[in-house]
C-alpha cells in the first residue's frame, strides 16, 4: 500500500509457537533465515524502517519504506 511517499508493507505468518522478536533466529539449518536478513539490508538502503511482533502464535512483519 502506497501512503503518500511510503511504501506499507505488512507480512504476517503462523508460527508453531510465539517467538522472542528481540532474537530472531532459525533452527532449520544452511540456507534459512536469510529473509529477515536480507528485509532489514532493503529497509537499511531506503531509509525505511522494520518492526516484528508475534503474539498468539501469528508473526507479523511491519516495513515502511520511503519512494521517490
């Protein structure tokens, strides 16, 4: 959703079990985890902002980026 000179995006994903958004991990092995990564390098290079919350068992991804 475009507000004004922002890009809103809002990505949300069950989870088996609710997880501590202040140390984000993974426990599937090589070549996983990589989105949040590679989330956080896109908002860093628009000057954007990212936010992550999970509460009854629903993760939640919140990005703001700034367009031209």
């Amino acid at each position: 959703c475009v507000k004004g000179k922002q890009l809103l995006i809002n990505v949300t994903n069950n989870v088996i079990s609710d997880v501590d958004v202040d140390y984000l991990h993974t426990q599937k092995g090589v070549m996983h985890g990589y989105g949040i990564v590679n989330m956080k390098a896109i908002v860093k290079k628009y000057n954007g902002s990212i936010s992550f919350s999970c509460q009854n068992k629903v993760f939640d991804a919140f990005v703001i980026l700034n367009v031209k």
